[in-house]
C-alpha cells in the first residue's frame, strides 16, 4: 500500500464565495487503509460518490493547527480533545465525515462512523472505518497535502496566508529538537501549542532528563493536565510501597526480543516476545499460578497475594542490576496484581534503556498496548483460552475461565473480543 493514508483533490470553482474559500474549494476524496473516508450519499442528485465538496483551505488549516495533538496525543474523553482530533468539527459551513483520529504515538487509528438514517442532513457519509496506518504516512501526507493548497493559492494571487505561516512554523519546529520536544510535551498535557503553562513544560523536560524522556512521555500521557499529582506520589510515597523483582536473564531477553520484526503492530510483537521469554524461562502451558510466578521472580511469597496500596498507577523502578527491578503493584487483588506484575517486566524488557522508569498505565499508547499484550499472552494465551471457552460465551464461563487463568473476567473478554470471538455487539463497552 503505497499511501496508506491519502487526501486527493480536484480543485473545483465557486463563484459565490470570496478570497481564498473561492479558490481552495475542492472535490475531497480521504482514503485511509483503501477505504474510503469521504464516501457520500447526496440526497438532492440521488447519487453516491467518493469525494465530499469542501474547503480544501479549512481542512489543511484545522490539519496544522491540530498537528502536534493529532500526532502525539493518546485518545481522550474530553470535549477538548474531540475538537483537535475529530474532523466533524471543521465546520466552517460544511459538512464533514464523523472521523477522529487516534495516535499512540506509533500509529494512527481513524475511527469512523456512518451518518445516521435519522439525519436531515442532505449529504450521508456512507462508511463505518476503524484502520491503523503509521503516523510517518500521516505527516507526510498532511504536509503535501498543506503545499498543495499553498501552491494553489500563490497561483491564484494569495501570496501569503495563516496557512502558510503554520506551514513554517512546523517545519521549524521539526528541525529544531529542543522545539520539537517541547510541542511533544505540550501535546502529551493536553494543550495546544504555546497554551500550556510554560512551568509545567520545563518541569517535564526537566524530569525527562532525570528519568528518560520515553518514560515521562508515557506519565504524561496517562495525567494529561492532571500530571502533577502523579509526579509528587512517584517522587514522595512510591518507592516506600515497591517489591523486589529479578527477571531471570533480562540483557539475553531484551536482545532476543528486539529482534521482533519492528513493522508488526504493538501487540504483535508483543505475542512474539512472551512466546520467546517463556521458552526460554522453560514455562510450560498456562495457567501458571502465583507461586510459579513469585519462585520465577525470587518475590517474597506474598508478593502477590497481600496488598493494599492505594496509588493512581502501578510502576517499577530500575537500578544499576541489570536483571533487577523494584515494583509498585496498584492493586489489592491478586489476579490484577499479577497481570501488572507481567506489564512491568514486559515494559523491562521493551523499553528504552535510558529510562529509569516502567510506568504501567490505563494510556491507550503504544508501550502500554505491548505490555496489555504481553502480559495476556503470558498468563492467558489467546489459543488456550479459546479452546478453554469452547464457544460458550456466557458470564458463567468467562468467570470460570478468569478464575482458572487468575486473570480477570475483563482480561478474558477483551482476549476473546481483541480474537474475533467476541463481537461489539456482544461486549459493547470494549
């Protein structure tokens, strides 16, 4: 797929408008993945088309504005965050498809929904999408996309324009590390550019140089504008609640691992590597109980069954041992103490070795995805599980099948909904 992402035009005249609105109205085809995001019905000619009839200026300009967010910024429930990443709120007189744009900071995931039936609208997007794409293939795309239209415009006698001073600006802030670094952070709080608290800003670059800048990233996205309090609790009260965990090995794993093919998406390499770390470890099929799991990691024996803490994520700690991590559990539960135990050795063993942090989050980013995955894989592979369920889908089972991995109920059901066995329509709130 030479253009897994892809905005093509035809420029289209409108007299009826002014200055550049005229001369930047397109026909819009969006394809994301070969499908297409732009795909109408118009009720008034009765046809279906590919393209939508827009301003060609208005969706590059809302693509610049956004553009930090769009690329670096993890899914958020919040009204702020539906305005930079939903393209519906382009407006500015038109009609656009109901599309958001997810990142993860490695790929971008469109999701996008059809118009409903019950709309007065007299143009329907036709298309329900949910397609991943790398995020390089959107920059590149935004950005010729952005000299299209600025090409168009300087040949109709607009020789300077907003758009075209977002286009600099950008191009500046790409070249320049310090700037790029400081539109990440700015991004990853939540904030567009030059609108977050410059003190906030500093202290987070300033923390990045203490703890590792993929570490704090991964912070940053989980607290968003709410990050300081999660900072004062991983500088104040952290370490006091962490156990002591070897991962028998680690510096052979972590190049075994690395090895993975680097184009598979997170949760791909992430199967891989829990396949490679329990071969090695010589693990048999699961389920693999908790006294496995404390005699593997040379835990106390309670490790995993005791514990009470209250904190708003858990976390380990590395220190000059190579094989040995200190972790925070957030949980007083068993089975979830355990799943996050795997998060944190799987996150040792994938990230970089500059961060002195393994943050384990509820961030929809890339490095929290491969630890979910890996930590499934080990504890609850997806092929046993299946097998286990054998096609009865009921609460009941899915209880039994928890107790027998000691996973949780929403481990199972989001394994088997992630493995096609489980349908939206059957587990809504995935």
């Amino acid at each position: 797929m030479d253009r897994p992402f892809a905005i093509d035009f035809e420029w289209l005249d409108r007299p009826s408008a002014e200055g550049v609105e005229r001369y930047s109205f397109a026909s819009l085809t969006v394809s994301v993945a070969d499908q297409i995001l732009t795909e109408l019905e118009d009720l008034n000619s009765r046809t279906v088309r590919a393209s939508m009839r827009g301003s060609a200026y208005d969706l590059a300009v809302w693509l610049l504005q956004n553009w930090w967010r769009l690329v670096a910024e993890p899914e958020r429930n919040t009204l702020d965050w539906k305005m930079s990443h939903c393209m519906g709120t382009i407006g500015m007189g038109f009609l656009w498809p109901d599309a958001c744009f997810l990142s993860d900071g490695l790929e971008l995931t469109v999701q996008a929904q059809p118009t409903p039936r019950s709309s007065k609208q007299m143009v329907r997007y036709l298309n329900e999408i949910h397609a991943q794409f790398p995020v390089d293939a959107f920059a590149n795309e935004v950005l010729a996309f952005a000299d299209a239209v600025i090409g168009r415009l300087q040949e109709t006698g607009f020789s300077s324009t907003p758009l075209q001073e977002l286009r600099q600006d950008i191009m500046q802030e790409l070249t320049d590390p310090d700037m790029k670094r400081w539109r990440t952070v700015e991004a990853l709080l939540g904030y567009d550019p030059d609108c977050a608290p410059e003190a906030l800003v500093e202290e987070m670059i300033a923390k990045s140089d203490i703890y590792g800048s993929a570490a704090i990233d991964e912070l940053i996205a989980f607290g968003g504008q709410e990050i300081r309090p999660i900072m004062n609790w991983l500088t104040k009260d952290a370490s006091d609640a962490t156990t002591s965990v070897i991962v028998p090995e680690a510096d052979i794993l972590r190049k075994q691992t690395s090895q993975i093919d680097p184009s598979l998406l997170p949760w791909q390499r992430a199967e891989k590597a829990a396949s490679i770390v329990k071969r090695y470890w010589s693990i048999a099929q699961a389920p693999i109980s908790t006294r496995q799991l404390t005699d593997l990691f040379s835990m106390k024996i309670d490790a995993l069954t005791e514990g009470d803490m209250k904190a708003p994520m858990s976390i380990g700690f590395r220190n000059s041992h190579t094989d040995h991590i200190d972790a925070a559990l957030a949980s007083p539960f068993e089975a979830n103490r355990r799943f996050a135990l795997l998060r944190v050795v799987a996150d040792h063993l994938y990230s970089p070795d500059m961060d002195r942090l393994l943050p384990v989050t509820t961030a929809r980013t890339a490095r929290q995805k491969y630890q979910r995955a890996f930590a499934q894989a080990f504890l609850c592979p997806a092929e046993q599980l299946i097998g286990f369920i054998d096609g009865d889908l009921s609460d009941e089972k899915i209880d039994k099948a928890a107790d027998y991995f000691n996973v949780s109920p929403r481990l199972v059901e989001s394994t088997l909904f992630n493995k096609g066995v489980l349908k939206r329509a059957d587990f809504a709130d995935l």
